[in-house]
C-alpha cells in the first residue's frame, strides 16, 4: 500500500477496497514508528487528519471523488492551514496558528485531499539541507546520518520514507529539487505564477513557486492538476485556460530535442552524479531523444545574483514578523525598539539574520544600484541565455545538485559552500521557468542521484512526459531506502 | 533686504473607495478599532496585495482634471521603515515611476490669477493609527485605516506666500471633491498637507526647506507657514543657518517644532514591489475615465461669464463646490423652463437676468442661512427648483422682495410649497395702479404741508411717503409701483 501511486490509491478507495479513514491510520502508524528518527513532520494532528478523512469516505460514498479524495497528502509548513500551526520552520511563528488557508491548501481541500501533517522546512525556506529548521533537522532516510537537502527537506524525507502518498513543497531557488534529488523522489517547480503564491508564507516573492514532490512524474501531474490554476488574490497568478498535465504522459520521445548546457557539467559536479545523469541520458538517446550541446553563459552568474535578489525580497517580507500583531515576542523589553531587536534577534536564526542583513544592505542608499539594480539586469540576461537555447531543444537536462547528499553538520559553517548546492537549480527561478528532479541512479555512497529536466515557459506536461517514459522504462524511482 | 519665501506642498487625499487599496476590507470611518482589518490589513503571513481598480481610476481623474500625464505604466514600490501601525513593515508606495506626473492647476488669489505647477501624483496606502492614550503607559494600534487609498500630490515650489499655499490647497481640495475622488474631510484626515518652506533673497539658489508635517486645516497650515517663514528669516538675519529637518506644528503654541534632521532621515530602501506587477493604462482605459469626467471648475466659471455675465468673482463663489453650481444651475434652470413673464411685460427675462438674480439669492439668502447654520449646500432644505418658484413670484409681482424672503424663510424652517405660503401669509402684494393712485391721492390730499416741505427740496421726506402708504397698503403695495406713482404724484 505504502508503494502504491496516486492513482491506485484513488482507485482502491473509490473501490472501497480501503477507506481513508483506514488508509490515514496506516500513514499515522508508521510516521509515529519512524518519524522519530527522521523529524520529517513538526505538526501532526491526527483527529484533524481523521475528520478529513471521515469526509472524504463521505464523498467516496456518494460517488462524488476527485483523484485525490481520500488520499493523505503532507503540507510543507509554509502552507498556512486554517487551524493548523503553521511556523515556516521558525521560532518567530512557534505560536502561529493560521486562520486561514493559503489557496494549494484550499485546493487540495475541494479536493478531498486528506491533510496528513505539516513538514519540517529550513527556516523561511532559507536553507539547502534543512538544518536551519528551529525544529531540528530532517535526516535523510537513505542514510541518516546525512541531510535530506531543502528547504523541502521534511516533505522530500516524508516522501521517501512513504511517510505519506505524496507531498507539497516550495522552490526558489532549488527548494523542491535539489531535496527530492537528495532523498531520490520527484519533485516538479511549475513555470513562475502556475500556482498562486496566497498564502505561502513569502521568502523572495519573484522566485517562491510551489509545486508537487511525489515519487513519480505520474503522481506529479495528478497533485499539479490539483495544484494549478488562476488565483485573482495573487496578482502574480496566471490567468490560463485549464490544463491537463498528465495529458502527453505516454506520448513517445522520438524526436524529442534535449539540451546538455555544457556550463553544467563542468568543473565543481561530483564523478559519481555525472556518471548517473549521463547513464540517463543514454537511456533517453535509446527512447528516441536527440542530444544537442548548449550553452548558458551567464548562468555561472546565477547564484551571485541570487543571493543579491532573494535576500534583498526576503528582508522586506520578515518585516512583518515584528512581534506586535502575532508570533514570538520577547518576553522582557524596555521599548518599543528593543521590543524590535529583541524579539527578532531572539525569534529568527542565524542563516535568516544572515540573509535579511544581506538584503538590507543591498537595497541600501548607495549600494543599489551596484547590487539589486545590477543583479536585476544580469537576471535578464540569464533568461535570455534560456530563451536562446530553447530554440535549439524542448527540454534541458543535467544533474539537480553537484553531489549526492552530505553529512549533517559537514557544510554548517561555510554558507558559500551550502549555496553553491544550488548552482544547476537556481537559473531556472531567475528565468521563472518550470523544472523538476528525478531519480536517476546512486553515487559513490549508495546516496540518489537526481536528474534535472527544465522545460520552457509552460512546459510542465512536456517535462512530465520526458519524466514519466524514463520511469517505465528505469525503476530507480520506485526504489525503497531499506532498514528503517 | 527683502526675502522671498518658497513653498511647495504634498497633499495626501484619501480616495474615497469604498475598500482599501491592495485588499476587500471597509474603508469606512469611524468603526470600533480593528473591525476592518482582514488578513491582508493585518499582514499575516503569506497574504499578498491585490490592486484596487477604483484607486487607480481616481488617480487618473485627477490627472486628466490637472492636464498631467497619465503613465502608460507605473510601478509600485515598498518603502520600508518598521513602525507598530504599519503591520508588513512596509508601506506600498510608487517611487521612481508615478502614476501622474506634469500636472498644473490654477489658483486665485486676490484678483491675480496664477499657475501652480503639479510635479506628480502617486497611489499608496495608509498606515493604522497608533493610539497613546487610555492604554495606561501601553500603545494601542487600530489597523482600521492601513491600506485605506491615498492619492500623494506633490507640487512644484511655485507659491510665494503663506496666502497663496492655502489658495492652492483650497483649489485642490475643490477639485478633488469636484470630481468626486476625495470627501475632503479635513477633520477625519481625508485631506492633509505638508508644507515645504525656504526663504531666499530675491534671484538667489533655493534654500534649505524643512517640512511641516500632518496640517489638517486650512488655518493651520497658514498658522505654521507664517511662523515658520518668520522663524526662518529671524534665524538667517542673525547669522544663523537653517539645517534641512522635518518639523509638527503645535496648534496649541502656534509654534513649529523639531522631528527629525535629515541625519536622522530614514533609508527606506525602495524596491519595485515583486508582489504587484508594473500598473498599465491603456489610452482606451484613460478615454473612459476621461468620458466620467464633470465640467471643471475653471470651465464652469468662464462659461457663467461668457453666458451668464457674471463677474469673475461671483462666477468662483458659485463654483466653490459641485454641489453649490448644481444649485445654482438648478434653480436658473427651472426659472428658465417655466418661462415665467414679467408684471409689465410678457417677454420672457433673458437667462443673464435670471442667473444674475439666482446668484444674488445663491451668494445672499441661501448662503447667509447656510452660514448661520452650519450647514452646507448639498444639506440645504429648500432644492433649487423651489427656490426658482420663490423667484418667479418675485419676477411677475406677485410679491416683493421682501416678501420673497419671509417665504424662503417659511419654506426653509417648514418646508411647503411657495404659492401656499403666499396664500397661508397673505403676502400676495398690491398691484393694482389705480388703488395705489387712489391710495397715494388720499396721502397727498391729507399732508398738505409736508407735500409743500418736499416740494421746496427736501427730498427726505419721500421715505416718509412710502411709510405712510405702506402702512396704508398694509404692507402689500408693490413697493416699485408704490415708488414710481409716488414720485410722480409729489413731483406733479
């Protein structure tokens, strides 16, 4: 049961071969047994999971399911979930329960979607191995004395350990792939304004998009039908006639352009990744695909400029957590600006502080235009650099991350280090394109190996198309991690 | 030596939207504190802006009123400073690219026309109120007001004196009421002004300004800048210099004080707002509001000059407000359509004689009551048309003048109609000649001897003749009747 897709879930529900109610204990049973060890989860509630399910065996009843009703499906924490607390992994929101749903919590709830718990998440989604958590880190399934990658590093673990059918998870600027490639699941980050930003809690609001992480491109299409889709309460939402992404599921890839950036597999990438993806790629050839050589010159440039923009947005957004209105306060102070500094010194952590004094500087009177106003430029030359190769091929491919996943503790102290996981993922955010993680083989210490696909501006069914006929035709994806 | 003094002002005129600017929730004033702030007044997390159409169609109102230019595409911007009543610890603003830019309006003061230039207009949004009081050492925050729409105008440097900045704000907030994108409630803060003040000698560079924050009235903002023009010059003439600062005026002390120096200035750390995509006008969006537009002010005056004769003055009386030249129109209108002949003469008056004698009644009686009572023109008991019925009675003699006015005073303290309170006061006047002659001939017969006195000059006594037959009429003699027969009999 724990290794059945979506669609099978759906179907032996609507079969009434399980209920949701039982299929939700099942999930509850063995996140208590393993979630211990893995602190993929910090809230769980199960009388909440198990009212959604109740309803849901409802709907099942009357013959009134979509294909999610009844499945248990895990919320990354910078969700809001009316009732449910919701921290975006940070002391500042350890008392925050929303009461509100942000819209993909809101969608997955028309669809009868069974709320299974909300995942552990670096701080604000600041981080690249989920050890920036206030609620501890995530260890990673397959060897858990190693990371699970992040910011999605909960939901990434979650999925991994079939702690839950599928999940939810957020990237700007590798959060959903670079993790899903670390714990060797799917994850899929949608074109920039495919699913509305409302009430995912901000951390740099041109790059946040959400997006499904699954444990294959099959189940990816069927949570991003749910996902998708114009929101008039995000004005960066949109407007699209409906899709269907699992419409070109099974289209063959004959004839299908794929490009290989050279900058991606140059000087920095890990012996063992590069063997895997370029494994993948031959197995794409053998499906039909052609390979063509790109080149994205300024995407060496992307996490320079990522790291002027998104703290730059980021130190904008944390504004609001100034403990007057809800959230940690501290709890002696003796004015109102040392109510200011205290609350926040003491309510966020040291990579939030980091980047929100990154961002202040940069939009400082005499530093912009050196910093944000040039960032901005060179991040349109960077999406130009895509635009260019698209002419070229349908989908590029290399690898998510330059290695497979590191030691707890082993980048801690060196913040360029644990950027420079990002450095394949970060481009696409700064384009606003759609790109996904598969799993695509083990490195040198029997550690996944993920393989990137960025489609072009709404390429999702494309890329999904690309994902899935390299899962019929591989089994890396089904794998299990063993011993838990 | 003389001084010249320097002005510009930036005026924040609340857009009277119905909901705030970036969200659904009530603008309403005055409601229990906190009771219109939903999620995204609040700011929590993860709630993002959405932009009020309504707010961006009174900000091009506005600059199709002030001939400005309207950007075919603008850009919203945080200005980011942390304060208790401003929950997302930024204020939505526009920065580099307003909204309206290039506008210019014209002002009157004195008899002398002059044009203030309008630099640019941008949206934004309000910040809550912070509340000091009743609190007990504690600061009470009502998040009612954030996110209520403002429309900033800012000015070129262009006024002169302290007289001339309350004319341009006194036109601007007719404006803005005129084309009905503000209620110009000073007393709620709907319309409030800071006033940049320098003073140079005559030809010389600028100099350094300070601004006088938060006027709301059009009192203080004259109060502030007067004092802080002689505050200003006293300070340079004994050899001081003037540090560019921000200043509040005491109201109490009749006194500005100091805020903040521009050392003490924030950095707001502008940057485009990635939550709001760049705002675009289309020509076609910019022609249907332009198609909404009323008449302007200065139209309606050159056109009550050039159809009506009216002096320029009368003509900026009428036209204080859009409710005031509807009255007027109104009532010229219904005299108009009725075609109401004279006593002496079945010709219709012109529409010059009809408005002068409407104005006469608007500027005069309506006013002066309005006054008395503090009430303005849009809340006046008597509707236009029923003063036209008043005035028409006038016109063909049925009553006198001042019969007119006890009937505006009946009609405004217990409603009616005019014919009926004519007829219930039997003011209905004399105007029958040959019993005024009648009258007249028995008044002459009777005082023989002051006949004499006025015949041999002294001319006073005609006031005695027109007592005495009034009297006689009972007070109803049409008194230009009464007059003409009178002079004629005595000169006779």
């Amino acid at each position: 049961m724990f290794n059945s897709t979506l669609r099978q879930l759906g179907a032996a529900l609507r079969a009434k071969e399980i209920s949701s109610v039982e299929l939700t204990q099942l999930y509850l049973n063995r996140i208590a047994r393993l979630n211990p060890a893995l602190n993929a989860y910090i809230t769980l509630d199960a009388e909440k999971s198990l009212a959604q399910a109740r309803a849901a065996d409802e709907r099942l009843a009357d013959g009134d399911a979509s294909d999610l009703t009844g499945i248990p499906i895990a919320q990354k924490d910078i969700f809001c979930a009316k009732g449910w607390l919701t921290t975006c992994g940070s002391k500042m929101l350890h008392n925050f329960v929303s009461p509100y749903d942000a819209h993909v919590i809101a969608r997955f709830n028309d669809a009868g979607a069974v709320n299974l718990g909300k995942t552990n998440m670096d701080e604000f989604a600041m981080g690249s191995s989920n050890e920036t958590s206030h609620y501890g880190a995530v260890k990673n399934p397959w060897d858990t004395a190693r990371v699970p990658g992040g910011s999605s590093g909960g939901t990434a673990a979650a999925v991994a350990a079939r702690l839950c059918a599928a999940a939810t998870g957020t990237d700007t600027g590798g959060s959903i792939r670079q993790p899903a490639a670390l714990c060797g699941i799917s994850g899929l980050k949608p074109t920039y304004g495919v699913v509305s930003r409302y009430g995912m809690i901000a951390f740099a609001s041109s790059l946040d998009q959400a997006g499904p992480m699954g444990r294959s491109a099959e189940d990816l299409a069927l949570l991003l039908n749910t996902m998708a889709g114009f929101d008039e309460r995000d004005s960066t939402s949109l407007q699209r006639d409906k899709e269907d992404y699992a419409r070109d599921l099974n289209k063959p890839l004959n004839g299908l352009r794929i490009g290989l950036p050279q900058e991606f597999f140059a000087a920095g990438l890990g012996s063992d990744v590069a063997q895997a993806v370029e494994a993948a790629i031959a197995e794409y050839k053998k499906l039909g695909a052609v390979i063509v050589d790109i080149s994205l010159p300024n995407s060496r440039l992307s996490v320079p400029v990522y790291y002027v923009l998104a703290p730059a947005e980021a130190s904008s957004n944390l504004s609001r957590f100034d403990g007057v209105r809800y959230g940690y306060r501290a709890p002696d102070y003796t004015d109102l600006t040392d109510m200011y500094e205290k609350s926040r010194a003491q309510g966020f952590g040291a990579e939030v502080k980091r980047r929100i004094m990154i961002g202040t500087y940069v939009l400082s009177h005499g530093y912009y235009d050196a910093y944000y106003l040039q960032a901005q430029k060179i991040r349109r030359l960077i999406a130009q650099d895509f635009t260019e190769a698209f002419r070229q091929c349908d989908v590029i491919m290399g690898p998510t991350a330059p290695s497979t996943a590191f030691k707890l503790g082993e980048k801690g102290d060196d913040p360029v280090q644990m950027y420079l996981s990002d450095i394949y993922t970060i481009a696409v955010n700064l384009a606003g394109l759609p790109g996904m993680s598969i799993p695509c083989g083990f490195g040198a210490n029997n550690m996944p190996v993920g393989l990137q696909i960025i489609g072009n501006y709404f390429g999702e069914a494309r890329m999904l198309n690309a994902a899935h006929q390299y899962q019929l035709a591989t089994d890396w994806h089904s794998r299990a991690p063993q011993g838990l | 030596m003389t001084w010249e003094i320097v002005i510009g002002l930036e005026v924040h005129a609340q857009l009277s939207t119905s909901s705030k600017i970036f969200c659904g929730a009530s603008t309403a004033f005055g409601a229990e504190p906190n009771t219109q702030a939903d999620a995204v007044s609040l700011a929590l997390p993860g709630v993002l802006p959405v932009l009020n159409k309504g707010a961006v169609e009174r900000a091009i109102k506005f600059g199709l009123a002030t001939g400005a230019h309207i950007a075919p595409r603008s850009v919203f911007a945080r200005k980011n400073y942390f304060y208790p009543d401003l929950p997302k610890g930024y204020q939505i603003s526009q920065f580099d690219l307003p909204v309206v830019g290039n506008g210019q309006i014209t002002i009157q003061v004195g008899d002398k026309e002059k044009v203030v230039r309008i630099t640019r207009a941008h949206l934004e949004e309000d910040a809550g109120k912070s509340l000091h009081e009743d609190f007990h050492g504690m600061t009470g925050i009502d998040l009612n007001r954030a996110g209520t729409p403002l429309l900033e105008i800012v000015s070129e440097p262009d006024m002169r004196s302290a007289a001339e900045a309350v004319a341009y704000a006194k036109t601007l907030h007719t404006l803005v009421r005129w084309i009905g994108i503000c209620d110009g409630n000073m007393q709620e803060g709907s319309f409030r002004c800071d006033a940049n003040v320098s003073v140079r000698r005559p030809g010389a560079p600028l100099g350094t300004r300070r601004e006088i924050k938060n006027l709301n009235s059009f009192r203080f903002l004259e109060q502030a800048i007067d004092y802080e023009v002689h505050w200003q010059i006293d300070t340079l003439e004994n050899g001081g210099t003037i540090q560019q600062a921000t200043v509040l005026f005491d109201p109490d002390k009749g006194e500005t004080r100091m805020m903040r120096t521009k050392e003490e200035a924030h950095d707001y750390r502008y940057f485009p707002d990635p939550d709001l995509l760049p705002l675009n006008i289309s020509e076609e969006w910019k022609e249907q509001v332009r198609a909404t537009l009323p008449e302007l002010p200065q139209a309606k005056q050159a056109r009550y000059v050039a159809n009506y004769a009216l002096s320029p003055s009368d003509a900026g009386a009428l036209t204080a407000s859009r409710e005031m030249a509807d009255f007027f129109e109104g009532s010229v209108k219904s005299l108009l359509s009725q075609g109401i002949g004279t006593l002496t003469s079945s010709a219709i008056p012109s529409a010059e004689a009809y408005a002068a004698q409407v104005c006469n009644w608007v500027t005069g009686e309506v006013s002066a009551q309005l006054n008395r009572e503090g009430l303005d023109i849009a809340q006046c008991p008597i509707k236009p048309e029923q003063l036209g019925d008043i005035l028409k009675r006038i016109t063909d003699g049925t009553i006198s003048n001042s019969g007119a006015k006890e009937v505006f005073r009946t009609m405004w303290a217990e409603g009616g109609d005019a014919d009926a309170i004519i007829e219930a006061k039997d003011l209905k006047q004399n105007s029958d000649a040959g019993a005024i002659e009648a009258l007249v001939d028995e008044i002459i017969a009777a005082n023989a001897e002051k006949v004499a006195e006025y015949r041999s000059g002294k001319d006073k006594l005609f006031g005695f003749f027109v007592g005495l037959a009034m009297k006689a009429s009972k007070g109803k003699a049409n008194p230009a009747q009464l007059n003409d027969i009178l002079k004629r009999k005595l000169n006779g």
